[in-house]
C-alpha cells in the first residue's frame, strides 16, 4: 500500500514522498482511514511507529480541504482580518516532544495552506501569545503552558473540533491527569479525540472510556520487543565502579553519537561532570535545563558536538536523532519497558546501533524482569576485560545510591 492509496490530498503526499517516504506503517495504514472518517481513535503504539504521521496526515487533509472548500472566513473591506480559529489540538508530555510534533506538521504540511504553532513552558510567553493571536488551524501545546494561555484569554479553544492526547501514558506519569482534565473542561465536547499510548494500563483504558465515543481501537505489535540491529549486553557492576567503567566502554568503542541514561536529573549532571574529568565530551539534558539550553544542546549533539548525551528518560522522550551508535544505561529503569524505549534510540534507519547496560547487584530483579519481558537473556560482558582500580579517582565524593528513589525529569 502507498500513501496515495490512503485518500490523501496530493500536496500531503508530496510531501510525504519529498521527505523520503513510500509506504506507510502499520499503525498509518490503520489509523489514517479512520480519522479520515472522523472517528474517534485509540492507537497503542510504540515510539519509531510512525505514529505522529498517523494522526498528522489525515488532520492536515482535514484543513486543507476545508480551506479548499472556502472554510477560510473571508476579509471585510474596511475590517481587520478575522483571526483563523484553532481547529486542531495536540497534547504533548514535554517540550521536546511538543516541538517535534510541530516540526512533523510543518514538514507534512509543506504545500498545504495550514498554519501550526507550538506552546511550552519554559520561554516568554510573548512570543507564543503573538502567534495564538495571528491564527493557527493547529496548536500542539503542553499542557500547563496552555491552561496558564487559557486563563489570560489568549488561547481560545471555541472552534476546536479534534484534540490530540499524544504519548498519553506520559502524561499520566508526570502527574499531567488534572490539567488535562481541565483542559477538557474548557473546550467543546462535540469533537474527534484520538489517544495515542505506548502501553493500555488499566488508568489509560479508564481515560479513553470518559473522554472517547466509540472509538476504533488500533493495536500495533511490535515485530520484536527489541531490535534486531541493536546488539544488546549487559555488565554486572558495583554502582561505585559503574562511572570507571563507562569511561572505559566509551574509549573503546568511541561512538559516533551516543546516549547515557541516568535515572535522575542531579545524576546526569554527576556524570557529565565525571566524564570530563576523564577527558570526554559530554552534555546532560533534563528539565532543570533552561529550554534554550535543551534545545541547544540537542542541535549540538545532531552535529556530533557533544558526541555524548547524558538524559533522563522524560526528557528523551522528545529526542528524535538518527544515527545514535550506542545506548548506555547507567541506571537500570525503574520500567521494563522504559528499556525497550532506551534502546530503540539505536539501531534506526537500518542502522546498527549498540546497548550496554550496567547493573549493580540490586538492580538483578530488574535486570530479570526484562529479560523475561524480550524473551531471551542479554549476554553479560566479564569484568576481567576492564581495569576498575581506578574507579575511586574518577567518582565524586556525592552519594550515589541515594539517587536511587529520585525521579528524573
């Protein structure tokens, strides 16, 4: 099947072919008819589906054919433009993800005449209230940027006819459910929902169930839990040896681009710091970061300048970087999926990516748990191979088990 085949209008998929594309995933196969049919959706799906195109393209055909049809309100002689209504909102846990979204429809909508713009905390918010009020058919937003923008009477949801829940478990998971729900309380009932989720955790079903009307309901099973092309290991290792050992994995196999996960925010700035003690390269990103900085950050290491990026699980969410050679998890997750999330960073496009895990002896139930959840045992690299003696000098004098119980961000 093509994209043409899907009942998209030709400037969607020309886009689409332009930015590489023939065929559609499953989740796009499934997904775009219905929405095309104004049904309300529940997809679940893992990131690398291609789920943004799959509510994105049958959106953007939305609008384009009602501007096409003369849904565009016309300009009075003697009056002010009449501002476009926002007709399309997405939800995004965080504003990494947010902007991502936003490229996806600028990217997808290149040749349509459909205007999008993005809302996030973070920055001023200027900027954002100048381009709520110059008109947009599609705001993809945060949702506490966009209920303090509702509040001062700059975003008027009164035209919205489809709301957006992207990566809806994530939401959940940083506490977002209240806002959301106030969220709903301030925009039209009659409308199209579609929610979109890696996982269908009973919080999950209970959220879909009050907000969606027979929805179509879209499954997609990965092919594997992990990858093929990532070549996955693991090494038992005291936490107080963990930073020498990393130190050393990375002068062998000098990646390309590579992502150190860490399990909180203070513990990614430790082992930036640990890092350049020992004359690499690196950079965290974490909502402690000013978004500017983030987004700096990000831009810097799609360029390979830092080669190595240290985040915790939220912020990555948002990353989207081809190329990443290798995946090291500093902190066993606290998820078994949150594993298969980490190491899908690698191993895309068809390229061979690498992830090494380093688990200190408690983190064992952990370790098991994921490996009954891909279904095999990850090969456990001897720690005869690495000289260790070191370690003393490389780690700091700050706690390190304490971290722990942290939630990173």
């Amino acid at each position: 099947m093509k994209f043409s085949e899907l009942g998209l209008c030709e400037p969607l998929v020309r886009a689409v072919t332009e930015a590489g594309y023939s065929i559609p995933t499953p989740i796009q196969q499934q997904a775009i008819p219905a929405v095309l049919e104004g049904r309300d959706v529940v997809g679940i799906a893992q990131t690398g589906t291609g789920k943004t195109a799959a509510f994105a393209l049958p959106l953007l055909h939305q609008l384009q054919r009602g501007t096409e049809a003369g849904g565009r309100p016309e300009r009075v002689r003697g009056e002010r433009p009449r501002v476009r209504p926002v007709r399309v909102l997405v939800l995004a846990s965080t504003r990494e993800l947010a902007l991502q979204i936003h490229e996806s429809f600028r990217s997808y909508g290149a040749f349509a005449a459909v205007r999008s713009a993005v809302v996030y905390g973070g920055v001023g918010m200027q900027p954002q209230i100048r381009a709520l009020r110059d008109g947009s058919d599609i705001v993809v937003a945060t949702p506490g940027r966009l209920l303090d923008l509702m509040q001062q009477g700059c975003a008027s949801m009164d035209s919205l006819q489809v709301l957006v829940l992207d990566e809806a478990d994530r939401m959940l998971d940083m506490g977002f459910l209240p806002a959301i729900r106030r969220v709903l309380q301030r925009i039209p009932k009659q409308r199209q929902t579609l929610l979109f989720s890696a996982t269908m955790r009973p919080e999950i079903r209970e959220l879909a169930a009050t907000i969606l009307r027979d929805p179509v309901n879209i499954s997609i099973e990965p092919k594997q839990k992990t990858t093929e092309l990532v070549e996955q290991s693991v090494c038992i290792v005291p936490q107080k040896q963990k930073t020498a050992l990393l130190v050393q994995l990375l002068n062998r196999l000098v990646p390309q681009r590579a992502i150190v996960f860490s399990r909180t925010k203070h513990g990614a700035d430790r082992i930036v710091r640990q890092l350049t003690k020992a004359g690499l390269t690196a950079a965290a990103i974490h909502a402690n970061k000013s978004q500017n900085r983030r987004q700096r950050t990000l831009e810097e290491f799609r360029s390979s300048r830092p080669p190595i990026l240290v985040a915790t699980d939220i912020a990555a969410r948002g990353i989207d970087v081809d190329q990443v050679s290798h995946v090291f998890n500093y902190d066993m997750p606290t998820e078994e999926e949150t594993y298969v999330h980490r190491i899908g960073r690698s191993g895309r496009a068809g390229a061979v990516g690498e992830a090494v895990s380093l688990c200190d002896p408690e983190e064992r139930r952990m370790l098991r748990s994921i490996e009954k959840l891909i279904g095999f045992s990850i090969r456990q690299l001897s720690l005869a191979d690495f000289d260790l003696s070191e370690s003393a000098a490389i780690s700091d004098d700050r706690g390190e088990r304490s971290e722990r119980s942290g939630r990173g961000e």
